[in-house]
C-alpha cells in the first residue's frame, strides 16, 4: 500500500510490505539538495557512523545479512577512494532494511528506522516533523481499520439478532431453564460456523489457544458477508420447521456457492482493500 506524508511541503513516498514501512530516503534528501537527491543519499551511506548502524540493524533483523562484506565496507570507510551506492549495498551485503526502485515513484527507500536516521542526519528538525506526520498518519489508518471492522461485527450482529429471535421462536421449548435455553443458541450458532468454517467454536478454540475471541473476529470481509446471508437464510429455515442437520446441509452448500462468488466479487475485493 503506498502513501505520501507532506513534511516542510515536502513529498515523501512511502510504502507498507510484509507489515513494515518503508519510507523514501530520495525524497527525504530533497530538504537538503532538491536538485540532487541521490548524492545526499550517497554521501550519507559511505559515512563510517552510517555504515555501522547499517549493519548493526541487519545483523539484529536480517539472517542472510553478509558480514564478510560489511566488514569489507566498514573497514574502506573514511577513505577518499570509498565510493557506495545504495544498489551496491544492496547487492553485496544481501541487505533487506534499503530497497532501491525504478519506474515511477522509484528511488531509495529504507524502513522506517533506518530512514529515521538518515532524516536526523539531514536536520533534526525535519527528523521531528517527519515522525509527528509519520504518527499522525498512521493513527488515521488505525481508526479507519477500527471503523471498518466494527462496520462488519454491526452487519453480523444485526443479522444475528434476526437468528436468535427465530431461534426463540420456533426451537426453544417452555418451561426450560436458562442453561438450556443457552445450549440451544451455541448450538445453533455452531450450525452456522460448521456450514461456512467446517468446524464448531470450541474446535476453533482448541486449535487456536493463544488466540483471544471466537472464530468470527478472525474472518475476512467475504466470510462476514456470507454469514450475514446464512444467518437470515438459517433463520427462514427454522421458521419452516426444518430439522437442524438438513438445514446444516443446505446451509453449507449455500456457502459454498456464496462463497465462490463473493472471491470474484470486484466490488467485495474493493471493499477489503479499503478495510485493510
């Protein structure tokens, strides 16, 4: 996912993968040289100081980190002739904290903290601008995940309520007591995680210990979606008297075909990106 923080009325890419950020050291270097970004961003990685915390940041996070290699850079450092780029970096030390990209929007980037250096390096002022906009915009993206997926847990409640009224209705008998009456709504709340999960709440917790909540906080748009539908569509079925292991098996079969249409669903695939 790529997005643009504005510091001093400065562009600054970055973007998001395998769940770190990375942020543009080219664009960073513009504050300093906006003629000439990538020999900020040379002079800055052939720096001794550089180099140490380069490497020091690779051994903590990256296993295929070459030493050999740092340690050949390291000890060049300093000298006149020492010349680094950050594709040569890259290339001979196996280097996952700076990615170098072409095309549009290309240039060196860095995670977050390697390029919270180099920001500090270039002005300490700008360094503190940067990471009050990097923060503000990711408490953005918090709250909009937190809306979107209290959005969905509202859509599923809403239905489940319809559920357990049918529920109420047509299956609980008179005169149980209120243990029972709750063995009879897991149960058919299991009725619905067998036909869309394969597997009941208790089978879910069991496979997944450490885990906090139920199996539905861990379902993805699509799955909320169709069980929204096997919620009314389970609710219509109790309404007709059907016994639970023939409304198990339409009910799976229903999620199956639901299913299936909602993974091609364009309209469903925009809406988990945007809920991402």
């Amino acid at each position: 996912m790529e997005n643009i923080l504005v510091v001093k009325d400065i562009n600054i890419n970055f973007f998001s993968q395998k769940e770190e950020d990375f942020i543009s050291l080219t664009d960073i270097a513009r504050y300093k040289n906006s003629d000439e970004p990538k020999d900020v961003v040379k002079n800055w990685i052939r720096n001794r100081n550089t180099l140490e915390f380069l490497g020091l940041w690779e051994k903590i996070n990256n296993t295929n980190f070459k030493g050999v290699e740092f340690d050949s850079f390291r000890a060049s450092a300093g000298l006149n002739s020492f010349v680094l780029s950050p594709q040569k970096w890259i290339k001979k030390t196996n280097a996952i904290g700076i990615i170098s990209k072409s095309g549009h929007g290309g240039g060196t980037y860095a995670h977050k903290d390697i390029a919270f250096e180099f920001a500090s390096w270039i002005s300490a002022e700008f360094k503190l601008y940067l990471i009050k906009e990097f923060q503000r915009l990711k408490e953005e993206e918090n709250e909009r995940l937190t809306l979107g997926w209290n959005a969905k847990r509202i859509l599923t409640k809403i239905n489940y309520k319809i559920h357990t009224d049918a529920i109420k209705a047509h299956i609980v008998p008179v005169l149980v007591t209120k243990k029972q009456i709750k063995f009879v709504y897991a149960s058919e709340a299991d009725v619905l995680n067998m036909a869309l999960f394969g597997m009941t709440a208790k089978q879910w917790r069991d496979k997944n210990p450490n885990k906090k909540g139920n199996i539905r906080d861990y379902t993805d748009v699509r799955q909320l979606v169709c069980l929204a539908n096997l919620e009314s569509l389970n609710a219509e079925f109790i309404r007709q008297k059907l016994f639970q292991p023939e409304r198990l098996k339409k009910l799976n079969q229903i999620a199956i075909i639901q299913m299936k249409s909602l993974i091609k669903n364009e309209s469903i695939k925009k809406l988990s990106i945007g809920l991402k």
